[in-house]
C-alpha cells in the first residue's frame, strides 16, 4: 500500500543558460563527449511556441556569448 505513495523520481534535464533581454534565447548542453559537450544555441519563437535551433558549438563560452548577444536583438 505505502508504495502507491512513493516520491517519483526527478526528470534529468541538461544545463541551461537562458538570457532574456530583448528575446528569449539559451544555450543548452544536449550531450556530453570529451569535446566537452555539444551545446545548442536556441532562440524562443512565441508565435509558434518552440526553440528554434540557432548554432552549435563544443565550446560552453562560445555558446552562451552567442546566446547572450543573441537576446539582445529584437525578434
């Protein structure tokens, strides 16, 4: 009976770093290799209500400033 009520376990999700300025764009680690990581560079369509793919890349800096300046363009 007491297992019915057991915690569920956490969903995995991936890092994430989301800027907001003028659109909402992130750069996100989809997989791990000794490249370190493939992270994708996304931007928020709210019309459609997605993340379109923007980039791609195996450096985490190089990711998340291109997120960042992403952002900071209007829609």
């Amino acid at each position: 009976m007491l297992a019915c009520f057991a915690k569920p376990k956490p969903a995995h999700t991936s890092e994430a770093v989301i800027f907001n300025y003028q659109r909402p764009t992130r750069a996100r680690l989809v997989a791990q290799d000794n490249k370190g990581g493939l992270w994708l560079v996304e931007a928020f369509d709210p019309l459609h209500k997605v993340w379109v793919w923007q980039d791609e890349s195996h450096n985490m800096e190089k990711a998340v400033d291109d997120a960042r300046r992403l952002s900071l363009f209007p829609g």
